[in-house]
C-alpha cells in the first residue's frame, strides 16, 4: 500500500483476543505518555503525539503554516531555510 510501518523486530508476533489491560487506559510508546483520544502521527522522520485537548489549535497551526509555506516561492523558500540551518550551525559553534 506504499505506507510506512515501524517496528521493534523482524517477526510480527501475533496478538491474541484476550486482553491483559482494560481498554481505553493511558499507555507509554517509546518513553512518550499516550492518552486515549490523542493524536499519533508517524512518517519516516519520527513520531509525534498529539494530545486530544490541542488537536483542534495544532490542526489550524499546522493549517497556517502550510498556507505559508504554499504562498512562498522555492528560491524564497531555499534562502529561508538556508538562514536557518546557518544560524542554528552558528549557535552550536560550527562556521563555514
């Protein structure tokens, strides 16, 4: 289907109809608290959590930021993200 899957192994072990833990309980992935109704989104950059209570706020952030991003050009895009990664060199004490 052409997504990514992320896994700790090789060989999938199969899961059984029995439960060991209620449903609908917080868990821990990856050191990361997940509470039921939040958000997890993973690419092949890395995984993020998203809590249920600031879906809506990351959802019209994230939303803006693409409009953004939309409206620039490549070249303007480029030179901004040039600047950055610059500075961010600059700060941690590596020149060019």
């Amino acid at each position: 289907m052409g997504f990514p899957v992320f896994a700790r192994g090789v060989i999938p072990v199969p899961g059984t109809k029995t439960s060991v833990q209620p449903l609908n309980v917080p868990v821990r992935c990856g050191g990361v608290r997940v509470h039921p109704g939040d958000m997890v989104v993973a690419d092949e950059e890395g995984v993020v959590v998203t809590p249920h209570a600031r879906q809506e706020r990351v959802l019209r952030d994230a939303e803006a930021r693409l409009a953004e991003e939309a409206a620039q050009t490549l070249d303007a895009w480029e030179t901004a993200h040039r600047s950055r990664i610059d500075q961010l060199l600059g700060e941690g004490g590596f020149t060019g």
